[in-house]
C-alpha cells in the first residue's frame, strides 16, 4: 500500500502540474478534476479502504476499538491512571495519533495529511463543508509525529504556547530526505491551508496543534520568518 500511496500522490501531483495549461486536448479543470481522483486514491490506500474521505469517522472509532487501544486502556486502569474511552468525536482522542503511527507508519500518515491538505485547497475550494470534513480528517494523521515523543503535550489546549522543534518533532529523524516522496514544502503548506480552514470555521482548538508544527517547521527548518509570523498570527486567531 505504500507504493500504491506513493505512485496515487505523485499522479496527482502530476495532473495539478498540468492544471496551468490545455495539455492532452484537456481543459484545466478536467486535469484538477483527475488529481483529485488520484489524490483520494492514495488516501484510500493507506487505509486500504474505499471512499476513505467519506467514512473516516468510523474508520477511526474502528482503530480506537482495537486490540491495541483496547490494552492501553486496561494498562491505564490497572496503573490507577483515567480510562481515555473513545470520544464522541474520534479525532479529539489523544490515542488515536499514537494508533494511526503504530498500525500506518510515520511517513504514510504524513504523506495521507498532506495529500488531504491539497484536496481541500485544489479540489473542494467551492465546498465549505467537505473542506472542514477534510481538515478534521486530517488532524490526527498531523500529530502522529508529536505521539512518537512523550515530551509533547496530549491536550490539544496545551498548543495555544507550545511550539516543537523539528529535532523533537519527528523523533531526530527528518522526513524530508527524498523531497519528491515528501517535501517540506509540500508539509508547510498543508498545514497551513488547513490551519486555516479550520480557524475560519470555528474549530481553532482542533487547528492548534497543526499551527503548532507549522510554526516549529517554519522557523526550525524551513528558516522563513514570513512563515512563521503567518503561523504565529493563525495561532493567535485560533485563540
């Protein structure tokens, strides 16, 4: 699936290239029309189900109903610790980026983020509510890095001062080393969009931790202040 993943993103991002002209006879719409086609293709692949962008919410109760989550939570009770039972809403439960990286892996969940950050700015900027469902999709896959370090807050509140670095963000490790599988470039911007969709619909909790990694990418690696001061404005409206 990771292949599969990988090929569906680069497809897409192939057909967004040509979205700026009428190359293959095809007007630009019809190319954006395609990259999405392709681009839900690789999210559909890392969950190796259809129509993920349609039924991520189950799909997420399904991984907090785990074998995996299901032990964590007898460890908690055993240790004297708070049951974390599933939430109403699956994405506002802190065990559910830790699942994701676990059972998915640190890059696919990344690259399945940053693809949902494309849809939502290149395919869904007409629809207001299927941009936000993209975005809170796409919150958990963003904090699949901050659950490899017991260092970062779980609290999505705890995101209003906290800022990561990108040593600490990824676990030392980088993702960046092959900028055609996944760039910084490419990161920042997602996290961004998608920052935004979520601060202009009212769900600035939920924006907080992406805000959060865009800003210690910012100015950590990316070393662009106009990035971070946009990431520290966004924060401020999320407040």
């Amino acid at each position: 699936s990771g292949l599969l993943q990988q090929c569906l993103t680069e497809l897409g991002d192939l057909c967004l290239a040509n979205s700026g002209s009428h190359s293959e006879g095809l007007p630009p719409q019809a190319h954006l029309d395609k990259a999405g086609k392709a681009w839900r293709g690789s999210v559909d692949a890392v969950f190796s189900t259809l129509d993920a962008l349609d039924t991520w919410e189950p799909l997420y109760r399904t991984f907090l109903a785990s074998e995996a989550a299901q032990g964590s939570w007898a460890r908690q009770q055993q240790a004297g610790g708070k049951s974390a039972q599933p939430t109403v809403d699956p994405t506002l439960n802190p065990q559910l980026p830790g699942l994701l990286v676990e059972a998915k892996g640190l890059l696919p969940c990344l690259l399945a983020a940053a693809t949902l950050g494309k849809l939502a700015k290149y395919t869904l900027a007409r629809d207001r509510k299927k941009r936000l469902s993209v975005a809170l999709m796409a919150g958990p896959l963003w904090r699949t890095p901050l659950a490899l370090d017991l260092a970062h807050p779980t609290r999505l509140c705890d995101y209003a001062l906290y800022t990561p670095s990108p040593a600490t963000l990824f676990a030392g490790a980088l993702p960046f080393g092959d900028p055609l599988r996944l760039s910084a470039a490419a990161v920042v911007s997602a996290l961004e969009h998608l920052g935004r969709v979520l601060v202009g619909q009212g769900e600035g909790l939920r924006a907080l931790p992406l805000l959060a990694v865009l800003e210690g990418l910012a100015g950590g690696h990316c070393l662009d202040p106009k990035l971070t001061l946009k990431a520290r404005l966004l924060r401020g409206d999320a407040l």
